[in-house]
C-alpha cells in the first residue's frame, strides 16, 4: 500500500527540481536529500562522483507515476530510480502519506 522510491542525481538542485514537482504534483509526500559518493562502472570505465540521493515517501498506487515523470526530468541516461514496499510503520506517519497524495 505504501512505498518508497529511491533515486540518485547529480547535484542537489536537480534533486530538490524533481522532488518539488513531484509533491506539488501530489505523487510523492516528501522527499529526503542527501550529498553521497558513488563509486561504479559506467561504459567499461569505474568512476568515483559526488551525487545526491534521495528516498522519496508515496501510496504503491502512485509509484508507476512517479517513475514515469522522475524519468522524464530526470537528466542521466540510466538513472537510479527504485521503490521498495513499506510493510509496516508509524500508522499516524502512514497516513500522513495517504493525505498527502490524495488529490484535494
């Protein structure tokens, strides 16, 4: 029911870009923004960057969604973009999420 979506960027303003639209959109409820060092192979070379990660609080419902448009924003080639279901939580925090996302 609910979910969270996990992404990476390049650099904290193309985080915050995607993350606003998405909450003024009512497809995520928050988004949290963190500075992260990723070290991996991207076209036969390994490579150490700085980028920004950021898990993201929605309803299962929305996550299709909001995958579809955090691509369509979202600047890298192959980016990062994962949702993993919530099983359980804070059912108070839980349904802050359900408010948060439901159209008005």
């Amino acid at each position: 029911m609910y979910s969270m979506v996990y992404m990476t960027t390049g650099d904290e303003a193309e985080a915050r870009r995607i993350v606003r639209y998405l909450v003024e959109e009512g497809l995520v409820a928050c988004g949290n923004i963190f500075p992260i060092r990723s070290i991996y192979r991207w076209q036969g070379q390994l490579r150490e960057e700085s980028e920004v990660a950021v898990i993201m609080k929605t309803m299962g419902s929305l996550v299709e969604k909001a995958v579809s448009e955090i691509r369509r924003l979202h600047s890298y080639e192959v980016p990062c973009i994962v949702s993993y279901a919530v099983e359980t939580g804070l059912e108070s925090y839980l349904s802050w999420i359900e408010e948060s996302t439901s159209p008005e």
